[in-house]
C-alpha cells in the first residue's frame, strides 16, 4: 500500500480496479449516505466505497464481496467532502502534525502551508524530504515555495536563490509560490522577485498574494504580473473587487482578523450571488482562537449569514481543490478521490460527527481516536533548541536614540526615547520596556527599547520569533536575564519572569518554536500566558502573532531586525545590530 496517494502505483490502481469489479473486497462501505455532489451542486444519496485511502466507487450499488468490509448504515446523515485550510502557518506554536489532529477531528483533513520556518531552519534538500514525508500520516499536506523571509536576514541571498528556489518549485508537494508579501518591490522594478514568478508559473503552479489594502490599481497590476489569489480582503467592497479583477477571493476569520461574518454580510449587500471564486481561510491562527473550531468554525458563520449550505461547504473543499487543481484528487465525494470524509448528523452542524482521513478513522461518532506516533522531527534537524552560549548584564546596554512604539498587534512605528535607559530597571508607572534581538547563534544583538507592549512585564524571553532568534523584553534587566537563561534551560520556549521567579511558560522543543504538546494543551497554554501578559498590561488582541510580526518587514513602520533596526518604507537599516 502507498501511502504517497499523489503516486498510486499500478498495482495500486490495479487492487481499486479489482473492488469494482468484485475480486476484491472494500475496506469500508458507508451505506445510504446523503452526500455533497459537488459537480452537480446538488445533495444526492449513493453507497459509497472506500478501498484503503481511496474512494474508489460511489452510486447505488452494494458490493457483492464484503469479507472483512465496514458497513456502515449512515441512513439521515450527511457526507461532504474533508476540508481544506489553503492558507496554513502549521509553526504556530503547534507544528503540523498536532495542528493536523487537531483540525481533522473537526473536519479539516488538507493543509496548503507556509515553508518559511523549513526555509529558515534546514538545507533545501532536508525541508524538501520533511514536507514529503509529513504525508506518511492520515493528513494530507502541500506547501508554498516563499520568494523571501519577510524580514532583513544577514544571508538572505543564499537562503532565497534561484538554485533553491527552483528546487523547491519542483516537488509535486510545493503547489504554489508565495505568499507574495515582497509585491511592493516588484512594483517598483525588482525583476529578481518577478523572475521567481516567472519560475512559478513555468512550474504551473499558482501565486499566492499578500495585499492589504491594496488599490484597484495595484491589484490589476498584481493580476497581470501573475498573482492568481489574495486572502487580505477587509472588507465586502475589498472582496468583491478582488472577484471583479478575476482573482481567486480567500475570505479571512484569524486571531487578527476575525471578521469574516461582517465580510459575509457586506458582500451580499453589494449583490454577491456566486460563491464559486470564494474559499476560506483561518490564516495560521494562534491555537487559543481554535478552541471553537478550525475550517468548521468558518462553515458555521457562513450557515449564520445566509449563505447556502453548498455554497459553505464547497469554499471549504471543492472550490480550493479546483483552485488549485486538485480536484481530481480532492474535495469531491466521487471515484478516485483521497478518501477525506465528513460524516455529518446535519447540514447546519459542520463539526462531524465522524471523520475520515485516507480513509482511517480520525473521529468515531463524536470519540476522537488517539493521535499517532509523534513525528521524528529530530531525524530531520528540529530537535531541542542548543543555545551554547550565554548573556551577561553587560550585553544589557542600551542608547537613547529612537525606539519602537506598537499601534497594534502586528503594526510598529519609531518614537523618541524620554527616559535615561540606562538603569538597571524602568518605572512601572509607564509602558516603555528594554527590547532585544539576539541571535540564536549568539554572535549578535540588536538593543533599543519598545513601547506599548505593557506597562508590567518585568521579565520576558521567546525563541519563537520570524526567523528563529531570540526576543526579550521587559522592565528589569536581571529579569530579562533570567527569562533568557530559562528559555536556555527548556531548549527553547517562552518565559514571563517577575522578581526572579518564573509566571507563565510555553516549552518550545522542537526547534525553539514548536511545541510537542497537543493543541488542546497549548490552548491552555496560551491563554494562560496571555492572561499573564493581559495582567500587566499588554493592550491588543495577540501577543504571540506580535512575537512573530516584530521582525516582519513587510509590514510597516519599523521593524527590529538580524541587520538591526529597519525602516520598512525607506528601506534602510537606521541602527545596525552589534557583534558580540
């Protein structure tokens, strides 16, 4: 049997041919379903078939060998095909094997994902056997082929080269470059950006945009230099300019943005209709916004809207799968198809009550089977954070010169510097905090103070950041010290230190940036840091996706980087970082 469905071998074809024609048996039969034709846009009833990971015949007839074969009489329920995140950042916090037990047990079965931490983190060739051999379990998984690191890194020409990129572009598992969050800089010339889409397209595969806010203008101009989607659409108005400009519309609902009801409602306004150019996307959420659901959570708000069931669930499975081609494959209840299955007891209630993933049961009426082995990721080089080096008070030194101030969440801007920094602790009656870069190696730090993050934090350290180094903040020095020293110590997490004494971690083994918990663990996790945070005064909606945007340079206004401390719209490095 392979398990690499994107290569069915002859014999394996063979085997399905021979259920059909009575020679063999089917491993499971679910009788009388009232399942998703997608085709026809329509519910219909049918047996369906399933040989292995396979659905390998759908219609009225029963098989006539049923030695050893699962019949299920599902008579009054609902199939539709397993969803499909198109848009996933699997690193966040969990790593893409607990994200993908999480989520399939809520329906979710296929994941499109971000390769930026495999990118940062391993050679080419070891990121490119990981995202082949993560399909050795029950979920199905694709990847992007990112065009840079969103941030200034010391090597980033080396990282992103043509040479790397090529090879990337050339696994049946990378299905799409992007997402393209560089499109200023193609728009004013870079011809080495729009070269990669040119690969990309040679390669026939899709390009994934990243354009808030974006004009008509620069969306058409997006559009002819080769982007096919965009998932930034704020607003009804956004998105249905988006559908207007023949672009493929990914709606948002995400720990940032979870806006997706008012979008809804803003585009039937506005006189949506057909939803077929529309598919969903939770955007790599931090596992607290899951609690209530994954891809199903979507599918629930869309039913609240008004939005008929087929349409719902089409977004979250056969629209995706055309979109990218892969409807031969997936997202259609129909011969031939990987056997992702959802088995519903009602249109209006998409968190199934049984799922299957090729063809294994994820979820049996409502009891979630338990997860596999854990994935060998320190086979493949993300094993525990090694930080063979130390810091001292003296690498605590910081100037007066211009610092960074959060408006948001995500977004930062400069400001000038008032206090004297270089005291060993800062007042806790204002919201400035000493704030570090420091790289993972050792070999340098950038220092310069941040406001807005909270008035209260004495002590704070993470491994988990966009490119893998370390931040700290905080009030104390000596406290920021000891945070660090405990992410050390845990080879690799997050740490809230007040007073010497530890408050809230999150232990980050695999490659300081994943956890090995499961989601369910992590969400309480999470909350309980946030909590922690939100208590001394922490003001936005999500401290870990800050964590991992301080270093983003495709966001404005001024971002703390490897190179130092960067003005994203002039495009210079202001304050360079210090060797150490």
């Amino acid at each position: 049997m392979s398990n690499q469905f994107l290569f069915w071998s002859k014999a394996d074809l063979r085997r399905h041919q021979a259920v059909i024609l009575g020679e063999l048996a089917p491993s499971i039969v679910l009788q009388n379903a009232t399942y998703l034709n997608a085709a026809r846009h329509c519910w219909a009833k049918a047996n369906i078939w399933i040989y292995d990971n396979r659905i390998v015949y759908v219609g009225d007839k029963m098989p006539s060998h049923t030695n050893g074969t699962e019949i299920l009489d599902i008579d009054g329920k609902y199939v539709v095909p397993g969803y499909i995140e198109p848009h996933a950042h699997p690193f966040q916090l969990y790593n893409p094997q607990t994200l993908g037990h999480y989520a399939s047990a809520r329906g979710t079965t296929t994941f499109m994902c971000d390769n930026l931490m495999l990118f940062l983190s391993l050679p080419v060739t070891k990121a490119l056997t990981i995202m082949e051999d993560l399909n050795r379990l029950p979920f199905t998984y694709y990847w992007w082929c990112r065009y840079d690191s969103q941030s200034e890194l010391l090597n980033e020409d080396s990282l992103f080269s043509l040479s790397n990129i090529k090879k990337m572009l050339a696994s049946p598992y990378v299905i799409q470059g992007g997402e393209l969050t560089s499109w200023p800089k193609v728009l004013q010339g870079d011809d080495h950006i729009l070269h990669l889409m040119r690969e990309t397209r040679k390669a026939g595969k899709r390009i994934e945009g990243h354009l808030p806010g974006a004009s008509e203008k620069t969306l058409t101009q997006m559009a002819l230099l080769g982007v096919d989607c965009d998932h930034e659409a704020m607003t009804g108005e956004e998105a249905m300019m988006r559908l207007n400009l023949g672009l493929t519309t990914s709606l948002r609902y995400s720990s940032i943005r979870p806006d997706l009801s008012q979008i809804l409602k803003e585009m039937k306004e506005i006189g949506a209709a057909h939803f077929d150019r529309v598919i969903f996307t939770t955007d790599g959420s931090t596992p607290a916004f899951y609690e209530e659901g994954v891809t199903d959570k979507m599918i629930s708000i869309a039913l609240e809207e008004g939005i008929d069931p087929i349409d719902a669930y089409k977004m979250a499975s056969y629209n995706i799968a055309r979109y990218y081609g892969k409807e031969h494959i997936l997202g259609m209840v129909a011969p031939g198809r990987v056997a992702h299955l959802n088995i519903l007891d009602s249109v209006q209630h998409p968190n199934p009550e049984s799922v299957l993933a090729k063809g294994q049961w994820i979820k049996r009426d409502g009891e979630v089977m338990e997860a596999g082995a854990p994935f060998p990721w320190s086979d493949y080089g993300m094993g525990p954070l090694e930080l063979n080096w130390d810091l001292s008070l003296k690498d605590f030194q910081f100037s007066s010169l211009a610092g960074i101030e959060m408006v948001n969440s995500v977004i930062t801007k400069p400001y000038q510097i008032q206090l004297n920094p270089a005291e060993e602790k800062l007042d806790m009656e204002h919201d400035e905090c000493f704030f570090m870069l420091v790289d993972k190696k050792g070999k340098w730090r950038v220092n310069t103070l941040v406001k807005g993050f909270a008035k209260g934090v004495s002590g704070f350290a993470s491994s988990y950041s966009s490119t893998g180094d370390l931040l700290l903040i905080g009030k104390s020095k000596r406290d920021m010290l000891a945070a660090f020293n405990r992410v050390k110590e845990m080879k690799g997490g997050i740490v809230l230190v007040e007073d010497g004494e530890v408050i809230s971690e999150v232990k980050l083994p695999l490659g300081g940036g994943m956890s090995s918990s499961s989601v369910e663990e992590l969400i309480q996790e999470e909350k309980a840091l946030t909590s922690e945070l939100r208590k001394r005064g922490y003001p936005f909606e999500d401290p870990i996706y800050s964590l991992l945007f301080f270093s983003s340079t495709h966001l404005p206004y001024i971002r703390i980087t490897q190179l130092g401390i960067y003005d994203v719209k002039k495009k210079v490095i202001l304050f360079p970082s210090i060797m150490r």
